[in-house]
C-alpha cells in the first residue's frame, strides 16, 4: 500500500482529491488530507470512507515531522512560499514530494542532495506553469523530430469567466488569487522579437498588447507576462529569434485597468495616510490633481487623457470608485484597497463558471518551407467548486501523483514536466477526461 498525503484543502484541491480518492481503492493508496482547518480537510473527503482527514499545520515542527515521515508521497497544495518547508522535510523523511508551484532558487539548492537519496521533487505540475509546460514540449518535441528548425514561439493563457456568465462590463471575475492580479505584470516584462531583445516597464505593459482569436470564444487581447526569457533555456530553445508568453485577457480589460498603473492604485509599498477613513471616491481623488471645479470623473478623464464619456470611465464606475462607500481598512496599501473593492465586484458567485483558455503559436522551418501550428486548449468549470482553473490544477497532479505511486516515473531530483515519458502520459489521460488541445497546422506566409 502506498500512502500518499497531500496538504492543503482549498478550492484547488479538490478535484486533485477527489481523483486520488475515487482511484485509491483501485491502486490500494492510503490518501490523507491535511489541513490548518479540520472541517475544511473533513468536507473535502465527506463522500469517501476510504480518506483520512487531519488538522496540519506546516509550522509545527512535530506534527510536520510525524505525518511526513509516515507516508510515501506528499503533495503539497500550499502557497509557493511554503513549499521549500515542506521540501526540507521531506528531504529529511526520504520522501517524494510534488507541487503545481514554481521551482524556486532555494528548491534548486537542494537538488543534489534530492539526487543523492533517490527522491523525486516533481513541480509545475499545475495548469501555469504545468499544462502550458508539457503541451508546448509535446509541440517542439515533435518539431524537432520532424527536422523542424523553431523560428518563433508564443504562448498565452488566462482564467476568466465563461461566456454565459460573462455579465460585468469587465468581462472578468477572479478565478484565482486576487492579490496576484492585483500585483500581476509588476516590474519588467522581457521578451525576444525577431531576435532583438524587448523590454516593456510596467507603466507600459498594458498598452503593449497582442490580439489573438480562439475557436468557439473570439477575440482576445494579450498582455507580456514578466520574463519570457527564462523559457528559452528550459524549452530547449536558446537561438529562437521570437518568444513571448503573455496574459490573456477580454478586449478593453487592458486599457481600463492600466488606468490604475498609471494611477499608482496598484502600488504594494507604502502605506495610505488614514486609510480606513478614506472613501472610494477619495481613493482616486488621491493620485489625481486637485481641482475645485472639476467632478472626480472629469478629474480622472483629462488626466489620464479619455473622453469624459466612454467605456473606461464606466468601468471604473462599475467598480463603485467614485461612490462615497467607506473603505474601512486601516494601515491599507493603495494595492490592497484595490483587492478589497475588486473583490466586492469581480468575485464569483454559487451560480457563475469559469474559463480557461490556453494558446501556444509555433512558427518553424521544414524542408525550406516555413509553417506555423496553433495549438488551442479551452475548458470551462462546472460549478464554483469544480471550477476549471480547480480542474486543470488538480488533474495534471493527480496524474502525476499515480504514475509516481505506480514506479513509472524514474526522474530524481528537482523537477519539470518537460520529459516525454512524463508529459506524454499525463497529456493522454487529460485528453480523455476532456482537457484537451486543437491543432491547426498550415503554411505560414507573413
């Protein structure tokens, strides 16, 4: 028997839970469910018998030590900060870990010492970075093996809303952590254009935009995620002259949301004077010029340089920006303010459904011909549980998890889902279970 405990039960969890759960009478697994709440582990595992639900927490020392030396495997469902916690004690315990977080510097420190004891630390394992991950190398793999030469690749992503619930001017509601999009696209994005280097700041990141179309949801604007770069080395793809991961988002999002970056309703490192005394209209009234004869909405639009009468201006009224409501946070970030009004207005509720919508472009040559394959993956959520950000979380792991459990994975150390014998099998069993990837593949003629 195999015991295999995963920590953490939030919203993502679940469908990595239910799948090892519904399997672990099949595969002989001992599945235990740990987390800082016990009702919330207790809920997660209600409909199985075969489960174990435990209060964990990962900063007592020897509960962390108790549970992770009596199992085989341990996924870890965490914040990304925790994970090098619990990578240690696992290190320590001799035991297999798996996360859908990002690789950190500090993971890669231990990677030695991971080899040296025969473990597998496998990462990334979720839908971004996971999914995005392994469908692009299954593309330039086979690429590659064609005689392909790769002369561009461009991948984007994004978890919005499904189109039939689709019902704010924004287009938009959270289907993942809101303070990540409140701070998302901070710093310098860095990209590879026909093979000069590109920077973009982030006061300009939103106005730097890409236009994609998906079959079936339309049209689609896309933002620069941050370091694009980094994915030249890890793809195998060091003299691409063109690479660019970005965000996907509804077209307009952009350009109303850069408003606040201009702003600096954006901005996590200071702390506003009486903040939980501040209404939301002196919220903005704070980052705009003071003007004795001008409304806050006319004040906003010929600073930012807008028409007093356009979209912009009534998606920031949506929001409730220019209302006399009381923030009531004290010792509040400008960042921070903006999380709590977002979350009033773009959070999901019982009845809505989310979307996931994932594209990679190729561009390579064969035999003197150059081509271009796009490779489109769409997936909506059932309901606010079984959502499909949830779902293209917690399947890929899942995954993973058994054929590690199975002995079918023989990789050590630190980690990626870039090895065929991992991604092959994975991408297999997602296609049947309805997350898949189209592929057009023609000519490719500028």
């Amino acid at each position: 028997m195999k015991k295999i405990f995963i920590i953490g039960a939030g919203l993502s969890a679940t469908v990595l839970i239910d799948y090892l759960l519904e399997h672990s009478v099949e595969y002989d697994w001992d599945v235990t469910v740990g987390d800082i709440s016990l009702s919330q582990a207790q809920e997660k595992i209600s409909a199985y018998q075969q489960g174990r639900a435990i209060k964990f927490d990962i900063f007592d020392p020897e509960s962390r030590a108790s549970e992770i030396s009596n199992t085989d495997i341990v996924v870890s469902m965490l914040p990304g900060a925790m994970h090098p916690l619990v990578a240690q004690e696992c290190l320590r315990h001799g035991k297999h870990m798996l996360s859908p977080s990002y690789v950190t510097a500090e993971l890669r420190g231990i990677d030695a010492a991971v080899r040296a004891k025969g473990l597998l630390f496998l990462n990334e394992l979720g839908v971004d970075p996971g999914i995005d991950h392994m469908s692009a190398m299954r593309v330039i793999d086979g690429i590659k093996k064609r005689g392909g030469k790769l002369l561009s690749f461009k991948s984007f992503c994004g978890g919005l809303v499904a189109p039939d619930c689709d019902d704010n001017p924004w287009k938009y509601k959270f289907s993942w952590n809101p303070r990540n999009v409140v701070l998302a696209g901070q710093g310098v994005a860095r990209y590879r254009e026909s093979g000069q280097y590109r920077y973009v700041p982030y006061h300009h990141l939103f106005s730097t935009l890409e236009t994609v179309e998906v079959a079936g949801y339309g049209e689609f604007e896309v933002y620069p995620n941050r370091d694009s770069l980094q994915y030249c080395d890890l793809y195998g793809l060091e003299d691409i002259p063109t690479i660019l991961r970005g965000t996907m988002r509804r077209p307009g999002f952009s350009a109303a949301w850069d408003v606040f970056v201009q702003l600096g309703c954006t901005d996590d490192s200071y702390i506003m004077e009486n903040s939980h005394r501040l209404t939301y209209r002196q919220f903005i009234q704070s980052f705009l010029p003071y003007s004795a004869d001008k409304s806050i909405e006319e004040c906003l639009a010929d600073y930012i340089g807008i028409p007093r009468h356009s979209e912009i201006i009534d998606k920031i009224s949506w929001l409730g920006l220019f209302s006399a409501e009381n923030i009531g946070l004290e010792n509040a970030t400008p960042a921070t303010i903006m999380q709590k009004i977002l979350v009033n207005k773009w959070s999901m509720s019982v009845d809505d459904r989310d979307l996931l919508v994932m594209q990679h472009q190729f561009i390579f040559e064969q035999d003197a011909v150059k081509k271009k394959i796009v490779s489109s993956m769409t997936y909506e959520g059932v309901d606010s549980v079984h959502t499909a950000m949830a779902t293209t979380v917690g399947f890929p792991l899942a995954i993973a998890t058994k054929l590690l459990a199975m002995g079918k994975i023989d990789a050590r150390g630190i980690q990626l889902p870039l090895a065929e014998n991992i991604y092959e099998p994975i991408l297999d069993e997602l296609e049947s279970l309805g997350i898949r990837f189209i592929e057009e593949e023609c000519q490719y003629r500028i």
